[in-house]
C-alpha cells in the first residue's frame, strides 16, 4: 500500500489510461480526485475505482480559472493533495497544411495548458506540504514528431520542456516532476484507428504487440510512490521498444 493516506488528482480518469492509473492508484491505498470533462464520466470513474476510494470532478483542464476552483474543492474535501498525474488529453489529427486554428488551440490547450493549470493549481498545496509527486503524460509522439500529428507532438514536447522546468523549479521543496511517454497503448483513443495504421505500428513494436492502459499505470504508480524519491525531470518511455 505504497499510497496509504495519500490524496491524488487524476485528470481525464474517466476511461483508457486515466481510469488505469486511478484504479491502480486506489488499489494502492490513494484516495482519488477523479477529474473528467462532465459530471457523469467523472461519476463512472469513481464507479469503477476500488469502493469508496474517489470521489469525481466535472472541468474542462483548459479552464484555468475553473481549474483552480476544483482544484480548491480538493483540497477542502480531502485536505491534502500528494499526488497529481496529469493524464486528459485528445487529438485533433490533420495535416498542417489544412490544419485549422480551432484544431491547433484545442489540443494545445488540453494537453499543455491544460497540464499547467493543474500544477499550478497544487503547487501551493504542495509546497506547503513540503512533498509532492507530479507525474505528466506525453507520448512518442512528443519524442520522435509524427507526420500529421504536428499539434499533438508539440504538445506533448511541450510537456518535456514544462515538466523539466517545474522539476527544477520545484525541486527544493521536495517535489518531484516526471513524464511518462506511453507508445501505442489500446484505448478508444487508438480504438479509432484504421487497421492499416495499427498494422504498420505494430510492425515497428520490438515487443510485437500493442500496450495496456495497466503498463502505463505501472509507470506512473512508480513515479508517483516514495521509492521514486530521488528521480526528477525524467521521461520514461513506456512503448514495447518503439523508440529507444
Ligand atoms: P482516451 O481514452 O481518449 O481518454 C481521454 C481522457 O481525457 C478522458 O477521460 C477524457 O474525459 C479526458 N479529457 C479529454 N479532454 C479533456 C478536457 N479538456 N478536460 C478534461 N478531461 C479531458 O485517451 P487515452 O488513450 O486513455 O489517453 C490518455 C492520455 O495518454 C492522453 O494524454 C494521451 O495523449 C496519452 N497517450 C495515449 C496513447 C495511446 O496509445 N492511447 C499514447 C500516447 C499518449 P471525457 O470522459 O470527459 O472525454
């Protein structure tokens, strides 16, 4: 029970990775803040999360401002924030090219944004506390760029550069800061895809198969626990060998 009496905020648990890493999370003796875009994801999250572990939060993580009001919510209901895995994100595909603005803003501002308003939003909490673990979602994507992804790379680029910069911001008040880059894991993110884009994936997978949302939750739980304590602004890559 490595999360015995810790708090953490999980955003965009309602399904795929995010319910992954907040029912591993839960399992492991955290309280959750299960944070989704409406009320009734969030509240099927907490459904699925071990019994009377998670209570769910309704914001868009582009909202700064409604950000910080649950993020407040939090921490009156819980007391303490330990934890803060930043994990909502979409895509909006397209080459740039004929990538329209709205498609650019919306994924930039979930991603990136989205992820820096919550770590202000606990920051304080945080630093108060003197201890806190922070734990980002990129993706391959980020590392390598990928043809008709040109938001959503830099986006998740941009959570390396924002995730290093907290890590050593943060540092001296014992918080660490840490990206977990996911390959192909199969959710309905990837669900979507067509079968010839699985396919040629898959053919560049050492491990030969597509990953888990449990393999990604594994990752963060890692970073997120106190065996953890002396690793910061680090990206690990959890891809069946994709990138190496
Ligand atoms: P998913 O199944 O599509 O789930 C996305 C989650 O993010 C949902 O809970 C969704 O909540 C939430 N969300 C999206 N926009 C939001 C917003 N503006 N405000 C609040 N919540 C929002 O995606 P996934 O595959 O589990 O991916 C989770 C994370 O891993 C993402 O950051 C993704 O980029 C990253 N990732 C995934 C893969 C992969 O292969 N699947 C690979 C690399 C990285 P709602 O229920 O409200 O829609």
């Amino acid at each position: 029970m490595r999360f015995e009496n810790q708090v953490a905020i999980v955003t965009g648990a309602s399904r795929g990775i995010g319910l992954a890493i907040a029912k591993r999370l839960a399992d492991e003796g955290a309280k959750i803040a299960a944070i989704s875009r409406s009320q009734s994801s969030a509240d099927q999250a907490v459904a699925a999360i071990n019994e009377g572990r998670a209570k769910g939060y309704a914001v868009d993580v582009a909202d700064k401002k409604s950000v910080g009001e649950v993020c407040e919510k939090v921490l009156a209901d819980y007391g303490r924030v330990d934890v803060l895995v930043n994990n909502a994100g979409l895509t909006r595909d397209g080459l740039a090219m004929r990538m329209s603005e709205e498609d650019w803003d919306t994924v930039i501002d979930t991603n990136l944004k989205g992820a820096f308003n919550f770590m202000q939003g606990v920051m304080r909490t945080m630093i108060k506390q003197r201890s806190g673990r922070i734990v980002n979602i990129s993706s391959v994507s980020g590392l390598t760029g990928n043809a008709g992804q040109s938001n959503y790379a830099a986006s998740k680029a941009g959570l390396l550069g924002l995730s290093k910069s907290l890590a050593r911001e943060l540092a001296s008040r014992n918080i660490t800061v840490n990206v977990v880059a996911p390959g192909f894991i199969t959710t309905d993110m990837t669900g979507v895809l067509p079968e010839n884009v699985k396919t040629s994936v898959l053919a560049n997978i050492p491990l030969g198969k597509f990953g888990e949302p449990e393999d990604i939750a594994a990752a963060v739980a890692f970073l997120a626990s106190p065996e953890a304590k002396y690793i910061t602004g680090q990206c690990l890559t959890v891809d069946g060998g994709m990138v190496m």
